[in-house]
C-alpha cells in the first residue's frame, strides 16, 4: 500500500502558475484507497482550483481532468497520449513513482507532483496503514521470517534484538513491538533459529539510487482504464 497526501491547494496553484492548460491526472488504485489523488480527489482539486483562480484573476485554466488505473505502468499512459498533447503540463495525484513514469513518458512536458508520498506499507485495518517496506533495495526478509528490520525496528539494526527490549516492546516507542522479538518468535515457528546466530553487514546504501528493471508475466489490460 502506498500512502500520500494532497499538496496544500496554494502550493499547486502555485506550482501550475506559468501554464495555460494542465491536465489533472488521478490513480486509481492506490491514490484513491488512501484518498489522495483518485477520481473524487482529482474532481475536487479541479473544482478547488477553478475558485482560487477565479479569485485570484490570473487566467489559469484547467484544461482537462483523467484518471487512470494506474500511472506507473507504460500501458495506461499510453491511453492519455492524445489529452497530453494538448495541455502544457500535467499535474499528477500519483504517487512519487507515478510522477516519475509520466515523466518519462511525456518528456517534453513538465510532470508536476500534486501529492506528498509518505511510505509504502500494508493496511491494518481500515483507514490504517502501517509501514512495511522502505525500498532499500537491500531485501533481506528472508532471513528475517519476512518482517523487515529497517521499518518495524525504529532503530532499524540489522542486528537484534539490541538491550532495550522490556516486556517485548521497544525502548524507543512503548507501544511498538519489539521488530527482532517477533522475528525471532517466526522463526522458532519454522525451526529456523540458527538465523538469528548470523551477523548481517551493513546495509550498502548503493543499491537505493541505482536503477532496477523488475521482470514480470503479469499482462495488463489497458482497456480496464478509469475516466
């Protein structure tokens, strides 16, 4: 799950200031689970805009609004080529790798963020998301009985657990559970407690810049569009 935030109305008018058409563009999967850039959002900030312009008096017109099921796959964006063709720039309610995929698509047009990415994580229960994956780059949740140290420590160590554990939650924070208590309580489960015997270097923050081309069978259907 991804989690964002709109951008503050008078940040985005601001940012879409110098263009005479903009195309709002919204995601529909993530953006709209978490309410920040789905098909009711991008319908809001159009609407939102149009009364701080016509306040305003700058002339700004929003040219045009979409949403797609999702920004960060090429065949999507393909379906917008032609609304792209005739705006100056798009604002984009997709998430940080959204604005980046549009962005690389539409390289003659400036891909302005209208959302604050926050984290990527995984719903707890409704409205409630907790982080899970920072994208280090570095996964080791193998090792790890599939529950990441960089998130769920708030120390991040990458070797646990370390001496201020009391009761099972973290010094730090007392209503965390200890990250490293739980992974050792999975892996004694799977009879694998001879992982928490390793010593883990440190993480090489190299890998986090560096581009990675993920291979995947998994075909997607661009007619499954939303607008």
């Amino acid at each position: 799950m991804i989690v964002a935030e709109q951008k503050p109305l008078d940040e985005i008018s601001r940012m879409i200031a110098s263009y005479e058409r903009v195309l709002i563009l919204g995601c529909g999967t993530c953006m709209t689970v978490c309410d920040a850039g789905g098909e009711r959002e991008v319908s809001f900030l159009h609407n939102a805009l149009r009364v701080a312009q016509s306040k305003i008096g700058n002339g700004i017109h929003i040219f045009w609004e979409y949403t797609l099921k999702r920004q960060c796959d090429p065949e999507f964006l393909e379906l917008i080529v032609e609304r792209v063709a005739e705006v100056d720039a798009v604002l984009s309610l997709g998430c940080g790798i959204g604005v980046q995929a549009v962005a690389e698509r539409f390289p003659e047009l400036p891909s302005l963020p209208g959302v604050n990415t926050s984290f990527m994580g995984m719903t707890r229960e409704t409205g409630v998301w907790d982080e899970r994956c920072a994208a280090c780059g570095d996964c080791r949740l193998e090792d790890t009985a599939g529950i990441c140290p960089i998130t769920r420590c708030i120390k991040g160590i990458l070797n646990g657990p370390c001496a201020g554990t009391k009761n099972g939650k973290c010094e730090a924070n007392k209503d965390m559970d200890c990250a490293w208590l739980l992974v050792y309580e999975r892996l004694e489960k799977l009879a694998q407690l001879e992982r928490m015997r390793r010593y883990y270097p440190p993480r090489n923050f190299r890998t986090i810049p560096r581009p990675r081309r993920i291979i995947s069978k998994t075909s997607v259907d661009p007619g499954e569009e939303y607008g």
